[in-house]
C-alpha cells in the first residue's frame, strides 16, 4: 500500500513537471511570435522603418596634380620633356547619410563632403539629386546636406542616445564599398568612449562603440536601434589590430549640431589654448622621486598644463606650463576630458573660473573662451 502511495505521488510530481514545461514552452512562443512577424524578425522591422532614408553620397573636387611623377621620369627623359605642367583632374569620394526631416536635411560626416565642388545624393528607390552642403564641423565630424524636398517621401526618426546601455542591439545600415542597402548587425560594446584615446587630438567626440561591421562607404550613415530608430552616425572603423571595432557619434549630439549648422552655418567652439596630460597620485610620485626632475608635482587627480599656446586666451589669463587645474566653474576636474567637457559648455568671451595648483598654492583664474581658430 505504502509503495502504491509513493507511486501514485511520483506520478503527481512528474505531471506537474510536464505542465510546467508546457507553460514555458507556449510563453516562448509568444515571445518569439511578439519579436517575430510572419516569419521575420525585429531587425528587418527595424530596417523597414529606416532604410528608404538611407541615401548614398558622391563627391568630387577639382584637384591639381603634376602631369608625371617628377620622381619616375629618368632624367634624359625630363630633359626632353621639359618643365612638366599641372594639369587639373577630378577626384571622386563617397559615403552615406540619412535624411532627418520632411525639409529634406541630410546628416552625414563632415569628412565626406567637406572641400569638395560636386555633391549627388542617391536615393534608396534609385533618384539621383544634386545636394547642397549647409555647412560642416570638423571637431565632431558631422556635416549637414540640402536636397530638393519634393524628390523623396520618407525620413527617419531619431531616438535618444543618452537612453542606451552596453549590450543594446545596434544595428548599421549604409553603402560600404559602393554596395548599396547593406546592412550590419551587433551590440552596443561600450559607450562615452572619448575619440582622442583612438589617436584623434584634434576631435572632442565621445562615441559609441559597437561590434556591428563598419566599412569605408559607411561614413554618414546610420546607426539604429532594435525599435528602428537613429541611434548614431557611423564616423570610423578600426583597421589593422583590434579591427571589427566600428564607432558611431550620438544621435543627440549629431541634433545639435544639426540645428547649429542649419542655422549659423558652422558651429563655434570655444578654447583655452592649452595642452593637457591626465596627473594622478601614481604618475607625480614617480616624477618627484626622480633626482632630476625640474618641479615637483602635486600628487593628486588633475588636468596638468604642458603647454600655452601664444596668443591664446589662455596666455592671456597668465596660466603656466605646470599649472595642475583642479575645478572649473567650481566642477571637480579629475583629467583633462572633464575639462574639456565644461569647455565645451562655456560661452565665447565670458568669465570661465578656473582652480589652479602652482607651487602647492590653490589659486583662482578667471578666463575667457575664444572661438576656436582655423574652423572656417
């Protein structure tokens, strides 16, 4: 009778084992029926709602070039020859971009269309419109292109960069190569990652970093979220060691820069004129404790002055080379990005407070920003 019992329990447990597997596997078919729809998935939703305001750019530039290679001709034969001549000849580029408004705005890399004479726009059904440049921004590489509104009928919706997180899907979409309509799929691999650890010291751009393949071509175009909308424009793609690590600008960044451009034609950066090399604990102890060092160093967290720039606003508030700035705008400074990242925030020609060590005394220096030179 007692084995019977033991059984007959048994038989319980196992069934209700059964109807709980059951109940897992319906609530995945539900979830797959919700990311799937008729036999497709999220991605080419995705791609559906972005991709007929993908467009192509084609550029080209009237360039100068010597009619041979003075450094090929053997030199009876340049004699013969005589003194070689420039000769004009037409130098062609190309990439991406997406169109943002009904206005027909293109959001594209200022590195794609800037200095040229020529811009053609290739639609996604095919169109091909003469683009106008409004305007471009060489420090966070975006540019802003005007086609004709009454050539095209769709353009994508831009969503909130600041909203990601690391492991977010991140989906690029472009025409690498010249291949038109490609599409590449990843994660979100890092976030805020500063472009001048990348070797780019004249850019101040914190980037999204994805796995999603970025290739030449792809500049300009954009990167998009699991809910189809502009996340990011792709701007560059690491080759050689570390490859298959593409990065992208925010998309709320690439907004207000958009909305600068469209309205002023360039976008002002204010400067100090200084260069700058992170100082923590470790790196002063072991400069103070080298017997031919000129200074001694605090040893703390900063932004450490390597250099003033003559003539810079900088120069002119008396700042020195050793100068360790702490706090700008009564903001704790810890590197020379924070730093950077007020600047960024300050306002042309107005007082910009700066807390400054020199020889172990904190003092106050007031600056002010001058637009930064050789943009225009």
């Amino acid at each position: 009778m007692k084995s019977l019992k033991i059984k007959f329990i048994n038989l319980i447990q196992i069934f209700i084992i059964i109807c709980f597997c059951l109940v897992n596997l319906s609530q995945t078919g539900e979830v797959l029926a919700f990311t799937s729809s008729e036999s497709h998935n999220f991605v080419s939703s995705a791609v559906k709602n972005v991709g007929p305001a993908v467009v192509k750019i084609d550029t080209e530039r009237l360039v100068e070039r010597q009619q041979f290679d003075p450094t090929l001709l053997d030199p009876l034969l340049r004699d013969l020859l005589g003194e070689q001549g420039i000769v004009p000849d037409r130098e062609r580029g190309q990439g991406s971009g997406v169109i943002i408004n009904k206005n027909g705005l293109v959001l594209t890399n200022a590195h794609v269309v800037e200095r040229v004479d020529d811009v053609s726009v290739t639609l996604a059904d095919g169109t091909i419109c003469d683009g106008q440049v409004l305007g471009t921004d060489s420090v966070t590489d975006l540019a802003l292109v005007k086609i004709d509104d009454s050539t095209y009928s769709s353009f994508a919706p831009l969503g909130n960069s600041e909203d990601l997180e690391v492991g977010d899907w991140a989906i690029a979409l472009g025409t690498p190569y010249g291949l038109e309509k490609t599409v590449t799929l990843g994660i979100v691999s890092s976030l805020h990652r500063d472009i001048n650890s990348l070797g780019f010291s004249d850019k101040r751009l914190d980037l999204i970093q994805t796995d999603a393949a970025i290739n030449p071509g792809n500049s300009g175009g954009p990167l998009i979220n699991s809910n189809g909308e502009v996340i990011g424009i792709n701007t560059l793609v690491r080759s050689g060691p570390g490859a298959g690590l593409g990065f992208a600008i925010p998309i709320n960044l690439a907004k207000s820069v958009s909305d600068q451009l469209l309205k002023n034609g360039e976008v002002i950066h204010p400067y100090l004129g200084v260069q700058l090399i992170s100082l923590n604990p470790r790196i002063a102890k072991e400069h103070n404790q080298d017997p031919n060092s000129l200074v001694q160093l605090p040893e703390r967290n900063g932004a450490l002055i390597q250099s003033v720039i003559p003539n810079s606003p900088a120069e002119k508030a008396g700042l020195r080379r050793g100068d360790l700035v702490i706090a700008a705008e009564n903001i704790s400074i810890e590197e020379p990005k924070a730093l950077l990242d007020e600047v960024e925030k300050a306002q042309i020609g107005k007082v910009f407070l700066l807390n400054v060590l020199r020889d172990n005394k904190e003092i106050q220096i007031n600056i002010k920003p001058e637009p930064l030179p050789g943009l225009t």
